[in-house]
C-alpha cells in the first residue's frame, strides 16, 4: 500500500510539472514577442496578414504583430533589406529582384498564387489598338503591377515602353483616381479597386487570371539572416499565416469585416463579396509556394543577366530560393 501511494504521489507530480511547464512554455501564456510586418498594397490579397492581426491568431501564436504599409512591393523588399521590418507580405517579382541584385531576401509562405489584375482603360478605349500612344499607371517599375502591365501589354499585341508607355502612379487606389481622371489611359488594378473601376464605366483590356499565366504572387517574405537568428519566430509567423488562410475560406462575414476595415470603410457590400469569393478560391490562396510562378518571374527578370557565368556568385544569384514553412 505505501508502494503504491508513493508511486501514484510520483505520478501525481509528474502530471502537474508537466502541466506547470507546458502552460509556462505555450505561446498564449508566454510574453509576446514584439514584431513590426510590412505590407505593400491595400488590396485583397494581403488579407492573410489582417485577419491574423485582427482575429488575434498572431497573438495566439506568440506575436505582438505591428502593421507597416508601404506603397509597393519594392519598398517593402528594401525595408526587409534595411532591416526595418524583420518580416513583409510582399509579391514575388520584388523578391526575386532583390535575390537577383545580391540580397539574402527569401519567401517562407506562400499566399496568393494566382494574379487578380485586370489591364483597364478608359471609357473610350474598348480594343487594345486604341491604347497606342498611351500611357498605364502601375505602382513602382520592379513590382507585380509592373510585370502584369507588360505581360498583358505583350498578350494583347502591344509593345510595353514602344506602343504604350508604363508610369509610376503609386498604390491601387492612386492607380484608380489616375485613369478615371483622364491622366493617363489605362491602369493595373486589383480587387476591390478593379470593381469599382468596371461600375464607373472603365474597360476591361486584359484579365490576366485567364492568361495561363502561373505565378508566385503575395506572400511571406524575409531574409535567410533572420530565419537563420530567429527560426522560432519565422516558424510562428508562417503558422499564423496558415491559420489565417483557413479562416478566410471558412468565415466569410469575419474577412468581409476585415477587408471593410483596410479598405477605408467605404466600399460597397457586393464589391467586398466579389473579393472574398476570389480569395476564397484554393487557387487563389493555397498553402504551398507555386514553382511553376517563381520560374516564370525569373525568366520575365531584366536582371536575370547580371547571372549569367560560371562563378559561384552567378549560380547562386541565377537560383534565388524560396523556402516554405512548416
């Protein structure tokens, strides 16, 4: 009988420890780690990052997450170079830039792996030949917006910078209030602003969803430095990510709250819809890099050149990684 009351004291204190240390240890009852994340468009794609902000998933997983929100993806990637954020949603096309020009900026996550961008013009202009002569408005040259305006501009037999000129406008919505005032004749634009766009009267030119077009677009992104310092971290963010991914498919009325909140509060109910219901596509935000998207933005890079050659330094800049998350 003794044996047996000191053997089940034993376990008794076994069971207790073991509980004291795994609730001293879990991320909800540890101190947050403070975290400044960027993010470079206020469109629906960087949905992910919101949701995990405003549903309190990065809290659940240890983060005290600040938002930063810079115009473009090319800012966003020279604050994660900077040092300035640790950790940014960014598209693929300033990633694979910055690897290019020699930097240790990686992808963790994937998000988006599908374009939403539709190639609009004004009122006036119903077929690609009208626009020759013209001008489009994307973000910054290097971005996604840059890519998608000349690879839509070629699709629809124009040439980029010969037939129809690329300016830097800055954001989607800048992009927006450009062409709707006559200031230039088309503009790059995404979800909700390319809905907005369609009900003001603006045409649409090119959906580049429907161009066969495979494409590593936003997702998370920071340097090899960063995850090889702070792994913990990197493992936390992209499980945030993943959470928050499954949130969007399985609430909608909470992503539609959400996207109300980054979108200024002033777009309309079936607009926000019209954006979920693209997000909410498995094409659309699947939780696995898209191979086949990061080849085709390298092979699309003007700095692919700088790589070419033999050395060390050349094969390693011709085969900028991506690393995925678990």
């Amino acid at each position: 009988m003794r044996q047996k009351s000191i053997l089940s004291g034993f376990l008794f204190y076994l069971l207790a420890t073991a509980g004291i240390l795994s609730s001293a240890s879990s991320p909800a009852s540890a101190q947050l780690i403070k975290l400044n994340v960027g993010y470079s468009a206020i469109s629906g794609e960087q949905l992910p990052a919101w949701i995990a902000k405003e549903t309190r998933i990065f809290e659940k997983n240890g983060l005290d997450v600040q938002l930063i929100y810079f115009t473009g993806g090319s800012l966003a990637v020279l604050a994660l170079v900077s040092g300035e954020v640790p950790i940014s949603q960014v598209a693929g096309p300033a990633v694979v830039n910055s690897a290019l020009a020699g930097s240790d900026v990686i992808m963790v996550a994937a998000g988006a792996t599908s374009l939403d961008y539709w190639l609009m013009s004004l009122p006036e202009i119903k077929k690609p030949d009208q626009l020759k002569g013209g001008s489009v408005a994307i973000s910054r040259f290097g971005t996604a917006s840059d890519f998608v305006a000349r690879y839509a501009l070629n699709k629809i037999g124009l040439v980029p910078g010969k037939d129809v000129a690329i300016v830097q406008v800055g954001a989607v919505p800048d992009r927006l209030g450009a062409v709707l005032a006559g200031k230039v004749q088309g503009a790059i634009l995404n979800p909700p602003a390319s809905f907005v766009g369609q009900k003001k009267g603006l045409n649409i030119l090119a959906d580049v969803s429907k161009l066969g077009l495979a494409f590593q677009y936003t997702g998370v992104a920071t340097s090899r430095r960063f995850t090889r310092e702070h792994p913990d971290i990197v493992r936390r963010y992209v499980r945030s990510q993943i959470e928050a991914v499954n949130r969007i498919h399985t609430d909608k009325e909470t992503s539609l709250k959400v996207l109300t909140k980054y979108f200024g509060g002033n777009v309309e109910r079936d607009i926000l819809e019209k954006s979920w219901e693209l997000l909410a596509d498995e094409n659309m935000l699947p939780k696995t890099v898209s191979v086949l998207g990061r080849h085709q933005i390298y092979f699309s890079s003007p700095d692919r050149k700088r790589c070419q050659g033999e050395s060390s330094q050349a094969r390693r800049l011709c085969r900028p990684k991506f690393y995925q998350g678990t």
